[in-house]
C-alpha cells in the first residue's frame, strides 16, 4: 500500500489516498476515483493539461521508471524538464519532479502530488493544454495569407482524415457515426474553399507542424480498433476525430491570442468558434459512445 496525498491551491484542504501499488493504475485514475480535481483532457499524454509535481516522501526508496517519448516531449515543451533530470531518466531511469498524472503509475511509496488546477480554460470551449498556452515557438504568421495559406492546409487534413474515418465507419456498418464524419468533413471543404478563395498567395509547399496536422491515418486506432469489434470501433474512430479537431483548435487558437494583427485575430477567432463547436459535438458522441459501453457491459455481467 501507498500513501498519495494530494495537494493544490483549487482544495480546500490536502487530501491523503491509499493506492495498491502494482495494480496498473495511473495518478490520473487514481484523482479522479476519489474526485480529485487535476485537470485533464486527452488522457494519453497528448496535451499536458494533467501537469503534476511529484515528491517521494519514503526514504531511502526511488523506484525506476520509464519515461514515455510522448511525455518528455511534453515536458520539455513546458519547460519542466532540466537535461540532466532527461539524463537521469532515460540512463537510470529515475523519473523527474514533474510528470503527466495520466502517465505516472502508483509505486509502493508514499508521495505528495502538487497541482495548479486548470488555469487554461477559455470562457467556452474546450480546454487549451498548457502546452499550447505557454509555447512561444510553432508557424510565424506576418499576413493574412500566410494564416489562409496555413487554414488552407488544416482543413484540408481535416476533410481528408474526415473522409476516411467515414469511410471506415460505413465498411462495417457504423452508419450514424459514418454520416457523423461525413457531416464534419464536408464543413472542413467548405471552410477549405472558403479560405483558398480568400487566399490571394497560396503556398502549395507550405507543410503543417506536427502538433498541428492530425494523427497519422496509420494508426494502432486503425489497425486494431477498426479491425475488431464495430462498438469499440465507433468509440476508436470518435476519439480519433476528437484528437484532430483539438490541435486544428488549438492552431487556430495560438494564433487568435498571438498576433498583432486585428483583422488575422478576428478571422482566426472565427475559426476557433467554428472549431469549438466541432469538438464539443464530438465530446458528446463520445460520451454517449462510453455510456453506451458501460450498460453493455453492466447486462453481460449481470447475464
């Protein structure tokens, strides 16, 4: 057994859990089966919104642990990461203070797990990761066709990436979520010729960044979520689109909060009202898609 307590600003009062050490449970399962409020979003170490510091409290006793690729990249995006802790990690596999909670697992040691509380939140919409809130770097948009230029090329890879899951969807029957991805890829053509007719200096070379473009259509989502059973399938491909719409978001996002020029700002917020509502339809299907899950598998284990 474990101690986790659990301290931040956001609680009236430090809260100390008792964890089963070994039982594949993360930080984040753990807050959140004791209502714990960490903030969180995609829940696989994509976004960093579930930032937490660690300090082992037992002495003499550190236990090793792997650090994901994903979640280094994370944390050196936010700056919470030294080299030599980065050395520590990947030659002695010693973890640093600061981790994801989605993707520290409970050891037999007792800690203290110090959060911020969600502080990136927008009035509406979906939650902005912090490490899109604090990076400074990404794409330089100067003109109102550089921003097309690069809209051009989001929604392009949202049609298209659409268009296959909707397709994938309808080879093995998901109708409803086939129309769904349907619905939404047409948007992203219409808003894609919307800004290419805008767009009076169209850079065909022009390529995403990564934390922009959508996950790869060559995914562990699709090769194995799509090949096995159709309602897992639906819940695989909606987290998917989930996945993509949030960073075309979060671009269009960075952008409307960056730039100095007014009329960028103003039609960059235009997207990002377009792209909010996108996303919380898709939070919706999911929802619903997990709800769903959860009362088949309540009737078989009571079968």
């Amino acid at each position: 057994m474990a101690n986790v307590t659990f301290s931040s600003e956001v609680m009236p009062r430090d809260i100390t859990v008792y964890a089963v050490a070994g039982d594949r449970g993360n930080l984040l399962a753990l807050a959140k089966e004791h209502h714990i409020p960490i903030p969180f979003d995609c829940q696989d170490g994509e976004c960093g919104s579930c930032l937490v510091e660690v300090k082992h409290l037992t002495k003499g006793v550190r236990y090793g642990i792997a650090l994901t690729e994903k979640e280094k990249e994370l944390l050196k995006q936010l700056g919470k990461i030294t080299k030599e802790q980065l050395m520590d990690a990947e030659v002695n596999d010693m973890p640093p203070p600061f981790r994801l909670a989605c993707q520290c697992f409970v050891r037999d040691e007792d800690t203290i797990v110090t959060f911020e509380g969600d502080k990136t939140l927008p009035v509406k919409g979906p939650t902005l990761s912090i490490a899109a809130a604090v990076y400074k770097g990404g794409v330089q948009v100067h003109t109102m066709d550089d921003f097309l230029a690069y809209a051009v090329k989001v929604e392009e890879d949202a049609a298209v990436h659409f268009e296959q899951l909707a397709k994938a969807m309808a080879d093995c029957g998901n109708k409803d979520v086939a129309a769904l991805f349907e619905r939404l890829g047409s948007y992203s053509r219409l808003h894609l010729e919307e800004a290419k007719a805008k767009c009076k200096r169209h850079d065909v070379t022009l390529t995403l960044p990564p934390s922009s473009a959508w996950p790869d259509s060559e995914t562990p989502e699709k090769t194995t979520l799509w090949a096995g059973d159709p309602s897992l399938s639906r819940l695989g491909a909606l987290k998917v689109a989930l996945q993509g719409e949030r960073r075309g978001f979060e671009f269009y996002y960075a952008i409307a909060g960056t730039t100095t020029d007014a009329d960028i700002r103003s039609v960059a917020k235009e997207f990002v009202r377009e792209e909010t509502a996108h996303v919380e339809e898709l939070k919706r299907w999911i929802e619903q898609e997990e709800a769903a899950l959860r009362l088949k598998a309540d009737a078989s284990a009571t079968a």
